[in-house]
C-alpha cells in the first residue's frame, strides 16, 4: 500500500540535486566494481576499446544493481514511516 501521490513525475520538475546525487552514487559504485576487479578507470582507459567496454558493461550493471537495491530499500522505508514526505 502506498501514500501519496502516486502520479507521474514531471521530469522538469524532478529536483536536479536528487538527480545529481543519483549520478554521483552510480559512479561510486562503477568505482567500487572496478577496485574489486583490481583495476583503476585510467587502467580501463588505457586498455583496448573492446576490453574496456566489457569491463565497463560489468561496472555498469554492477552499479545499476546496487542502485536498485538503494531504491528498493528507499521505497521500503518510505512505506514503513507512511509514505514520502509532501513537498
């Protein structure tokens, strides 16, 4: 069950600093998959575009996972103290 509104957010409308911290986490976490791969995002830069890119398609999904699970978990939360708070 949810609370609120439950209308489609305009995209205009959608705080810039929210999106901006979004942006920022997914490129912790790119960071975080490439520092447990042992590698540096210079090193993935140096390497052959093909290498690099399946590296980079990993970090990637590594990253969309984890932001996922961050979303998830804000959602829960959100239903657990009544719905997102009004603006």
């Amino acid at each position: 069950m949810r609370y609120g509104n439950d209308a489609p957010t305009n995209p205009e409308l959608t705080d810039t600093g929210a999106r901006e911290s979004y942006e920022h986490l997914e490129q912790a976490y790119i960071l975080e998959y490439l520092r447990s791969q042992g590698l540096t995002l210079e090193q993935v830069r140096a390497m052959p575009a093909e290498q690099a890119k399946e590296i980079m398609r990993a970090a990637s999904l590594y990253a969309s996972t984890q932001m996922a699970t961050v979303e998830a978990r804000a959602h829960l939360v959100e239903e657990l103290h009544g719905g997102p708070r009004a603006l």
